[in-house]
C-alpha cells in the first residue's frame, strides 16, 4: 500500500518532504501557534499545483482527512499558513515574468514565491515601486502579501496590495488555473452563462452579491483599512461587475491557490521629509490627527515610549541596523537626549513623511505642518528631519522594534495576538487612553506602534513561555481589546489578516448574517473545503487556545 508520501511524488513533479526538521519549520510562522503538518510539497510550476489540487479532491471524496494550505516564507503573524496535513511551500515559484511601463506607472506579473525584496530590485531599476510593501519587506514574498491584503507604511496615500493587484492566476477546486479579474457587463454576462466551474463560481457570486446588497452595506467595515473577512462589499454589484480577484486577495489562500499575480505599479517621488512630534499627553491626537490629515502627508506613523525606551536600551543594535557608527548616531540623537533630560520620554512619537519631487518642495510642506502646529499651542516638542538621510533613525526604531524585541529579551518571547487592529483616526484621544487602561490590568511588556493615519496599531505583548496563565491571558485580553475596538466600529485585522488568531471573532465583529455570506462564499468556491481549512471561517476560540504553543 502507498504512503501518501509516495503518492504525491506520482502526483506531482516537485519535490515531497515530511522529514522531522521540513515539517517542524512548517508547523510554525511568526505567530503564536503550533500545527505539524504530514507532508511539504513544492512544486515546480501551475501544473503541479493542478495536479496537487486534483489529487487532494479525489482522497477528500473518497473520505480521507486532507487539505492543503499554501506558504511561502511564513512571517505571517495570524497562524494563516499552518496545516495539519499537506504545506504547499510556493518558494520555488519565484520568477519575474514581465515587467512594463510607461511614465505614468508600470505593470509586473510575478510568481508568488518571490521574495518582495528580489522584486524591489528589479522594479526599483525601471523606476517603480509596489508601495503596499510591510515592515518584514526583507523577509516576506509576493503571494504573501496578496493573500493577506498587506499593507505598510505607505498605505495612508496608496493603500493596501488589493489596490494594485489587477490579475490573478489561481487553481480553483476544479484543478485547472484560472486567469480572474474585473468583469464588466457584457464580459460578466458572458461567463457567468459558461457551463463551467468557473462560470458557475461567477453567477453564484453574483447572485449572492445581489440577493445580500442591504446585509452587505450594512455590515461592511466602517473603518478604511480591513483585512478580515471576505471582501464582499468592495467586488462590485455583480451586475454591472464583478472582480473575483478581489475577493481572493485577503482571502488567505481559502478559496483557491494563487500561481500568478499582475501588479500594478507606482512611480514614488524622489525627495522626503519628516516632521516628527513627541506627544506627552494622548489626549492632544484628538487636535493633532486631524490637523495632519488635512495636510495630505504620504505617511504617517508612530510608536510608543516603549518603543523608543527599547532603542536607547538597545543603542549599538540600532546603529548596527543603520550601517553607521555608534559616535554618529549618538550625536545625531543629542536633542532626543536632552528631551529625555529635560521633560522625560513622550507617550507617542509621530513620524509625519511629505515626499516630492524635490527636496526644496517636500522640506516646505514639513515646515508648513509644524508651522500650524505650533499654532495650536499644545506644547508638544518638534523636529524636522530635512531628507531621508536624517530620518532614517526614526524610520529603524519603527521597523525594527519587534525584531529586537524577539532577539533581546531573555526568557520571553513575542505574542502577537492584538497585534493588528484599526479604529477611526479621530477617535485615537479617546481610544488609547482606555487602551491603555486594559493594558496596565496585566502583568505584560509591550511596544505599540503602528500607522496613526489610518488608526491601525500593532501591539506586541512579551510573554515568559513558563506562564501558567498564559493562555487565559491571551483569552482575557484578546477578548477585552477587541470588545474596545469594535465599540469604535473599528476592525479586528487592517494588514495581518484573520488566520487562526482572529477567525474565532470575525463573527463578533461583521455579525451571524455576515457569517453566513463569509460561510456561504467558501463552499461555493471549495465545496469539498480543501483549501486552507478553519481560517476566515469554521474556527472557535477553544479550537484557536488548543493549537497555541508559546514554547518558542
């Protein structure tokens, strides 16, 4: 009798591994939580992931335990890629297949194993930027930030991935790829009249979509930034359109695998300039956030005084990340020290970015805001870091805290379970205040940073692996945090997606009608639920607490 191992060397023409040490680097991401899949399969091109889908619908209808879940490099933070049974490692479907442009932007088409920082290169070269790019951009691919709808520190201005994805190629549970985009009326009548799998997945859509509209809008999120749920209020009406690729950006490789993505691209400006505002009082971003706002900036962000304490304790890292020397950047830090000396570390840094296309415009309009801001008479302290090269302390504090975070502190260990929510910008004076107050109620070290633009903050507990109650912990306090958050109609994930640590409360946050619709899209798109099982839906809390392991 056939191992399922020797089967899927028939299967496919990839390679098929369930060594202890393959399997045991694919039962975890960046995440919290544990799962030991039976076999890694990586295949080689879309044919083999036709023929895996294939092989994986035949032993589901014969009645066997089996799904398979895409991954390709696993900083997912969610637990989205993890599988009790086959892992399909996309890595070695890395190519850069095309790349055009114009002077107005570019197009790329891409396999989803790439890595984001091979692609920068190269599209970097002719100019172009995919600006949705996260904080791991050294670390993570291209079909990951696809499946999660990542976004990062240009989303204020440019928005999230699904804003630049225009094509995707995906295996759908029929086994064969498909080429999805937007349809528009005539092209979406003509297929949804196909007598085809595909044809058929556009009508019910479509159907669904129309018989729901009122459900939909009411229910869709309130906030500009959400990766949770299934897109279904941003797809079209599913008559005069339909964008099925949009539907499975975000969607965690639950409703087909990705084998091919077109991206569109962005000319960034050239030239930048930071205002940053240290903010004593919290209470002063209820004035602060909108005056920023009203001035466009590209980015805005910030971290908290955990953060910053983080890199005066850790000083020499942070030199090190920055590639210049400890003297240097010590008497570049001088007027943050004197800060420190005279009124202590501030509750929030704000980092407020104008990019241009020279240096002159883009230092006017950093002048500008401080301008109106030392109007207000807040007595926050400012400074102006006049180009990249003076702001890229700041920027290495807010990209690199969670990595010292997980290298520096002994005995503890990160845990990412509040890790990626968004409430409405103007409501932030409020907000993390109360905040706040849940956090200082457990016995937890913890940074806040995050994007104050658009109200997405990222909060990473330390957590002593001995704990006894650290999984009541992770309960309580998820429970607490995200009650607070949807009080403010805000949203449970805006870039890291639901996965295993947020499914259990998409029903909390969306309501039970909504829940059903997200139910209902993913058998019409995976009937024999092959494709990454128990993410976005079919999870409880119990079931999420089993599977977490906060040994490493």
């Amino acid at each position: 009798m056939d191992t399922l191992k020797n089967e899927l060397q028939k299967a496919v023409r990839g390679s098929v591994d369930d060594a202890p040490k393959t399997l045991e680097a694919a039962s975890r991401d960046a995440g919290l939580f544990k799962v030991v899949p039976k076999e890694v399969v990586t295949p080689q091109d879309a044919q083999d992931v036709e023929a895996l889908v294939r092989f994986v619908s035949e032993k589901k209808r014969a009645g066997e335990h089996i799904s398979v879940t895409a991954r390709s490099a696993g900083t997912d933070m969610s637990g989205g890629p993890l599988n009790d049974s086959i892992i399909l490692n996309m890595l070695a479907m890395n190519r850069l297949l095309s790349l055009q442009g114009s002077d107005e932007g570019g197009t790329a088409v891409v396999e989803p194993g790439m890595y984001f920082r091979d692609f920068d290169k190269e599209t970097q070269k002719k100019g172009f930027e995919l600006p949705s790019y996260t904080a791991s951009r050294e670390l993570n691919t291209v079909g990951g930030m696809a499946a999660n709808n990542s976004g990062g520190e240009k989303n204020l201005k440019y928005g999230k991935t699904a804003r630049y994805v225009e094509e995707l190629d995906v295996v759908l549970a029929d086994g064969r790829v498909h080429t999805l985009k937007k349809l528009e009326e005539s092209a979406l009548r003509e297929k949804m009249a196909e007598p085809t799998f595909e044809g058929q997945l556009y009508a019910k859509v479509a159907k669904l979509i129309r018989d729901n509209e009122k459900i939909i809008a009411e229910n869709a999120p309130k906030v500009e930034k959400n990766s949770s749920g299934y897109a279904l209020w941003d797809i079209g009406d599913g008559e005069r359109s339909l964008n099925l690729a949009r539907l499975m950006v975000g969607a965690q490789g639950t409703l087909g695998i990705i084998t091919k993505i077109k991206f569109r691209l962005v000319r960034p400006k050239p030239n930048a300039s930071m205002l940053i505002v240290f903010v004593k009082d919290l209470h002063d971003l209820g004035t602060l956030v909108p005056a920023v706002l009203k001035h466009a900036p590209d980015s805005f962000e910030s971290y908290d005084d955990h953060t910053f304490a983080l890199a005066i304790k850790y000083f020499p890292e942070f030199a090190a990340q920055m590639r210049t020397g400890m003297l240097s950047l010590g008497f570049s830090f001088l007027p943050e020290l004197w800060m420190l000396a005279t009124g202590g570390i501030p509750k929030l840094v704000l980092m407020i970015e104008f990019r241009d296309q020279s240096q002159t415009e883009a230092l006017a309009k950093a002048v500008a805001l401080a301008k109106e801001l030392h109007g207000l008479k807040l007595h926050e302290k400012m400074r102006i870091a006049e180009n990249e090269r003076a702001a890229r302390k700041y920027w290495t504090i807010r990209r690199e805290s969670f990595n010292l975070l997980r290298k520096k502190i002994r005995g503890m260990r990160t845990a990412p379970f509040i890790d990626d929510f968004v409430v409405p910008p103007d409501s932030l004076s409020e907000f993390l205040p109360k905040l706040t107050n849940v956090l200082s109620r457990y016995d937890l070290i913890y940074t806040v940073a995050g994007h104050v633009g658009d109200g997405n903050f990222h909060i990473i507990p330390l957590m002593d692996p001995k704990r006894s109650d650290g999984k009541e912990i992770i309960e309580k306090l998820g429970k607490e945090v995200y009650a607070l958050v949807l009080s403010y109609r805000g949203s449970i994930s805006g870039e890291h997606n639901d996965g295993l640590v947020r499914t259990p409360y998409v029903s909390q946050m969306f309501g039970s009608e909504m829940e059903k619709l997200f139910e209902e899209v993913k058998n019409i798109f995976d009937p024999l639920n092959i494709f990454n099982p128990g993410k976005k839906t079919g999870t409880s809390l119990a079931q999420s607490l089993e599977l977490l392991d906060l040994t490493k």
